[in-house]
C-alpha cells in the first residue's frame, strides 16, 4: 500500500490570486461590448473629433465593467448611477486641472478620495460610483485634452448611455421563451426577472436533494445566493413595487411563491434527514414553468409525514395556484435605507478606515505623478493620470485581497502592454487601433472573471485609445506607473491607521447580527404576518452572506493584515446556524404552535457560542431574546 502525498497547500493570498470565475461565455455581453467603445470611436472620428470619441469610449469600456448577468432594470441602477459619478469626476477633475497648481490639485482630489472611499462601504453600486468617480477625476484632470470640459462630461455621458441602452435593447439568451417549439417566442421585457426566479427554484430542489448530506450546507448558502440575485432583478426603476400589467404581476407572483418553499427547504436540511426524491420534483417543474412561461402542469406532492414535509407541501400548493392566477402578493423588497443610515455606515468605523485607505493611496498617487510630471520624467508625455487611476483600483478591498490585486494588477498590465506593443507595430492607423478597441470591449465580459485577465484587456483598450488620441506608444511607461502605483498601494495598506482595524468585517457582522435577531424575535413572538417574516429571513440571510464575503476576503490578506478580522468567520457561522434554527422554528410553529425540546436547547446553544465568540472578537452583537 503506497502513501500519497499530500498537495502542497498554497498560502490564501497566493491562491485568491490564482483563483478565477468559471461558468458559460456571457455571449449577448460580449456582443454589447463589441458593439460599445469600438463603433463610437469610429463615429468620431469620422466626424472629426476623435478625442471626444476617447472619452465615449473610456465611458463604455467602465459601464462594460460593471455589466454583469442579471435583469435589465437592474443593468439601471449598476451602470448608471456609477456613469452619473464618472461624468461628476470628469467635470471636477477636468477643472481642477485645468486651474489649480499641483500642491492645490493634489489636496483636492485626496479629500475626494477621503469621501467617495467612505462612501464605498455602503454598497456595491455605491463602489462601483466611487471608482469611477476617482478614476474619471484622474483622467480628467490628466488627459490633457483640447475639448472644453462640458463636451467631455457630455461624451462620457453618451459612451454609458450607449451601452446602457445596448443592454435595454438586446434580446439574451433568456428571452426566448415557451414550452414547445411550436410555442417559442422571443420576449425580452423580463427575461434576467425569469431566468432569477427560476434558479431560485431550482436552488431550492438542489437543497431538497441536499438534506440529511454533507453538501447542505453548501447548498443552502447557493439557496441564499439565488434569492440575493432574484432580489436583485426586481430592483430599479422600470418595475415598480405594486404591478401594473400582467407580466409583473405573475412574476411577482412566482417570486413570492418561492419563499414559502424557501422556508421548508431550509427546515428540512436543518433536520439533518433525507427526504423522499419526489419533493424536489415540484421545484424543478416550477423553475421549468418560469422559464418558459408556462402553466405548472401536475406537481408531485411529497408525503406529509413531518412538519417540515408538511409545509413543503402546502407551499407546493401554494404555489400551484399562484401560478395560474398569475397574481401575488406585493412584491416585497429590502427597506430603503435613509440618508441617515447611509451617512452613519459612512461615518462608521468600515467607512472611516475604507475612506482613510483610499483617500491615502489615491492622493499619494497623485502626488507622485504630478513631482514625475513636472520633473519631465515622461519628456513630453503629459498624460500623468495612469498612476492615480491604478491605486485607486489597487486599493478597493472589494475587488479582492491586497496582494492578490497587486499581483494580478501587475502581471496583467505588463501583458497587456506587451501585447498592445506588438499589435500597435503591425496594424493600420487608426483603422487596425479602432478593430483592437472593439475587441478588448467584446473581451472585457469574459475577462472580468480573473484581476490579472480584466487588467490586460483593459490596458490594451485604454492605451488603444491614447494612441488614437495622439500619444505615442507608451507601453513601458505604463508598465513603470503601474509597479509604482503597486508599490504605494501595498506600502500604506499596511501603515497602521488609527481604530482598530478590520472595521469593515466588524461592521458586516454588526449588521448581519441585527438581522438575525429582528428574525428571531419576529418569529418567536408568535405573530401571523408571514410577509413580514419573509422579509425579515431575506435580510439575515443576505446580510450574512455578505459578511460572509467580506471575511473570506480578509482572510486571503497577508498574515499581518489578516488577523485582524480573526474569529469572525467563527461568528458568521453561529449566526448561519441561528438563521438556520430560527426557519425551523417558525416552519414548526405554523405545524404544531410550540417548540420541541430540541429547538429551544438548539437556540440557547447558541446564544452561549454568540455571547463567548463575540466578546472574544470584539464584535457588537445584540442578546438573543430567550429566557432560561
């Protein structure tokens, strides 16, 4: 008998940056970013203005970033609001550029990486805004361009317009709908809402096969994660929260129908008991019905031997004839926070020790560029904001582990300029520039999944565009400005700052134990109103599963950064398995009207693992409502 050896285990920082996205080639994204930046570049220069088409196609290539799978009314809010702040940094860099010196220029646009870094611990869009907010200041303020400034913000405003209507008006692949050839049809209004709801149904069917096995767990957290994009889809502003055709309201209809079910699966899985392989057969049906808009058909029911089972059933039912009523419930959505939460997140320790890194970083950047600038180390080079924009991605924790980001940053900007060297030697100008802009754009969806692949593709876009502008080929000094921008990034990310560090997991974990407990007290007050309880289980669980993301982040930081968000992964387990207890508990209440043994030994377990775990973390978490 031979003994295998084990792998070698990489170090988390070393295996993040080697880790990438896997999943089908987003092939109508890929056409919308050949369509973007490469036709509105030859439109202009067609007309003659060809650096205001580089400031379209610089608007294109950033709403392409953040074109990712999900609804049409959500493309809204996720490249839009960030295209608002990128025009608002472009007017603001173009001005401060053009009249303030460089010791006035650099306090300026560190204060306003102070602020858009606070601000980028309210929310994914909200980063997204924040980053495109700093990088647009940096390029308008150092792409010296011979347009007055409101024409650039207009020219940016039209490439992300452009896009965004691209991605309003292209059918997908989830727009074709019907159950038979015969009935296929191409209908596109809701297709990213059918094909969310969908897989929450068949997330639901996966945990159903899941439970009494080692994968439930895993497969509940893809429940959490199917909800959270579904949730998602009915975000924005063409669909509103009450519905007005019929096509919303069965939607809404499938949606609220898919909570219940939701509910039961989680339950059972905490049973810790397989179940019968004909209860997940009606959540397959119901994920086939949504995607092609049709009616149910007979559903399986699974026999009613537990309260778990039971539940399943009625929600079964349930959703039998929600679907052919094609009418719902409103459609629940999370609470709109106010400006008041919003600034207190801002002004909390996440935002403060996110806005202290960023505004630091970027304003180092720009301080280094501009002493490089008006040293002449670029000769007669003048466009000094690839250093600034750099850091400013380098920085942003959400994008990935620090040195993970500064790995890939760096290997991809040197292929990419390596790449863009060898192609800028062969092709025709500006034609062949104008064919390589459209094909990084068409590349930018599928290179999005790895740091180091998005960084290659875009330095080639970008220094294509430059190019077209009028600058030489300046590969090496790309190269040079990155591994510079990497260098201060990784200096101060780990300058001690003042607070305690780790803030932003703290904050996460803060929030996602007030959800849990508004969850738990809802449920154990005995009220009646399932809508409620429905909204509140949304929020623990989604509030989890993003402190969930934001510790595996800092925990794949080097070692020194890395311990401080020690024992936080601990917590936002315990808090899973509360989540967890809590739908149990509320499936048997509706069943019976009282707990079992187990369930209240089970929640005061875990009342003692939070109290121990938080006070050793140093994490505020509320007491649990229990007694005895």
């Amino acid at each position: 008998m031979t003994r295998r050896t084990p792998a070698l285990a990489l170090p988390p920082w070393l295996a993040h940056a080697l880790r990438a996205q896997r999943g089908p080639v987003p092939w109508s994204a890929v056409v919308r970013g050949a369509l973007a930046a490469g036709p509105l570049l030859l439109a202009a220069l067609a007309a003659g203005r060809a650096s205001l088409g580089v400031a379209a196609a610089v608007a294109a290539m950033l709403a392409g970033i953040n074109d990712r799978p999900g609804s049409r009314r959500g493309s809204v809010r996720r490249i839009g609001v960030p295209a608002l702040a990128g025009a608002a940094g472009m007017c603001a860099g173009t001005y401060a550029g053009d009249h303030l010196g460089a010791v006035a220029l650099t306090l300026v646009l560190t204060v306003l990486g102070l602020v858009a870094g606070g601000f980028s611990a309210v929310g994914p869009v909200a980063s997204g805004a924040a980053t495109q907010l700093l990088v647009t200041s940096a390029i308008g303020a150092g792409m010296p361009l011979p347009d007055p400034g409101w024409q650039r913000v207009l020219a940016f405003l039209a490439g992300a317009g452009w896009l965004l209507a691209l991605r309003l008006a292209l059918p997908t692949p989830g727009s074709l709908t019907g159950a038979t050839p015969r009935d296929f049809r191409l209908d596109f209004r809701f297709d990213g809402e059918r094909a969310a709801v969908a897989g929450v149904y068949d997330a639901v069917a996966a945990l159903l096969d899941a439970a009494g096995t080692q994968h439930a767990v895993a497969r509940r957290a893809a429940l959490t994660a199917a909800l959270d994009q579904a949730q998602d889809a009915f975000a924005g502003p063409r669909l509103r929260r009450y519905a007005s055709s019929s096509a919303e309201r069965r939607l809404h209809a499938q949606y609220a129908a898919a909570l219940p079910l939701a509910e039961a699966a989680t339950a059972l899985a905490w049973a810790g008991e397989t179940v019968p392989r004909r209860a997940s057969e009606g959540p397959r049906r119901l994920a086939a019905a949504v995607r092609a808009g049709a009616h149910t058909g007979p559903l399986p029911a699974p026999t009613r031997s537990a309260p778990g089972l039971r539940a399943l059933d009625d929600a079964l039912l349930h959703a039998a004839v929600a679907f052919d009523r094609g009418r719902g419930d409103d459609l629940h959505t999370r609470r709109r926070r106010s400006p008041g939460s919003v600034l207190r997140t801002v002004l909390g320790a996440g935002g403060r020790e996110y806005g202290l890194r960023v505004g630091l970083c970027f304003g180092a950047g720009v301080a280094v560029a501009q002493a490089l600038h008006h040293a002449q180390w670029y000769g007669l080079h003048r466009h000094w904001y690839w250093l600034p924009a750099t850091a400013v991605f380098l920085v942003k924790p959400d994008l990935g582990p620090l040195v993970s980001r500064v790995l890939c940053r760096a290997a991809g900007t040197v292929l990419g300029a390596l790449v863009f060297a060898a192609a800028a030697a062969v092709l025709p100008r500006p034609g062949g520039l104008v064919a390589l802009v459209a094909l990084a754009g068409a590349l930018i969806p599928v290179a999005t999944r790895h740091f180091a692949a998005q960084t290659a593709v875009v330095t080639v876009l970008v220094l294509a565009l430059v190019m077209v502008g009028g600058e030489p080929q300046a590969s090496a000094g790309r190269i040079g400005e990155t591994l510079l921008a990497c260098a201060i990034v990784l200096v101060v990310g780990h300058l001690p700052m003042p607070g305690q560090r780790g803030g932003g997991v703290r904050a996460r974990l803060t929030a996602a134990g007030d959800a849990a407990h508004a969850y738990l007290a809802h449920v154990l007050s005995g009220s009646d109103d399932r809508a409620r309880r429905w909204t509140l289980r949304r929020e623990a669980y989604r509030t989890l599963a993003e402190a969930r993301a934001a510790i595996a982040l800092a925990a794949a930081e080097l070692p020194a950064l890395a311990r401080h968000s020690r024992g936080a992964d601990e917590i936002a387990a315990t808090l899973e398995r509360l989540a967890d207890t809590t739908t149990a508990c509320a499936v048997h209440l509706d069943d019976t009207g009282r707990l079992t043994p187990r369930h209240l030994a089970r929640l005061a377990e875990l009342r003692d693992e939070l109290a121990e775990r938080r006070d050793r973390a140093g994490v505020r978490l509320p007491e649990l409502p229990l007694t005895g």
